[in-house]
C-alpha cells in the first residue's frame, strides 16, 4: 500500500508541476505543449493508474506459516525383574512425544 502512496504523490507532483511554474511567470504567453509528449503523458499516467487499480482487484496469497512442533520428553520408572539379583528393580524410561508449539 505504501508504493501506491508513493506513486500517487509522484503522479500529483508531476501534475502540478507545470500549475505552478505558471503562476511563476506573469505576463507572459506560454506555449502549448507537444500534443506528442501529452499522449505519452497520457499513457505513463494511464499504465500507472491501471496498474494500481488492477493489483487491488488481485486476490491477496498470504503467506500461511507451517505448524511449528516441539518435542516433550519425560522420564518414567518402570518396574523389571533382575534375574542376577533375583529381585524387582525401578528401571528409568525416557518417553518423549511431539505437541503443537503455539
């Protein structure tokens, strides 16, 4: 949005440049411009203008963000029978799964 701001006041810049450079000079006949350069003018104007008006009739592809996922791990005791000692033991087990990060 900010480049169509942009252009916009370039265009009105251009535009009134040539209001202003007339008030300038009092007293004196000004020539007509080239009918030339006036239809260039003209067509400058109208891409530009078309352009801006085309690109907002566009839709808008957003950029859409993959899902972000963390790993969470806890450890747990599990119980085993050791045939060595002949006894029960607690035995760690590291258990880990992924969640959604928000």
């Amino acid at each position: 949005m900010k480049r169509y701001m942009i252009a916009l006041a370039l265009i009105l810049a251009l535009v009134q440049q040539p209001a202003l450079a007339d008030h300038a000079h009092h007293g004196y006949r000004h020539h007509n411009v080239d009918p030339g350069m006036a239809i260039f003018g003209g067509i400058v104007g109208g891409l530009i203008i078309g352009g801006m008006i085309n690109s907002m009739n566009q839709p808008m592809h957003g950029y859409v963000p993959q899902p972000q996922y963390r790993q969470i791990c806890r450890t747990q005791f599990v119980t085993q029978y050791d045939a060595y000692y002949n006894e029960y033991i607690q035995v760690p087990i590291q258990q880990c799964r992924w969640t959604r990060a928000y």
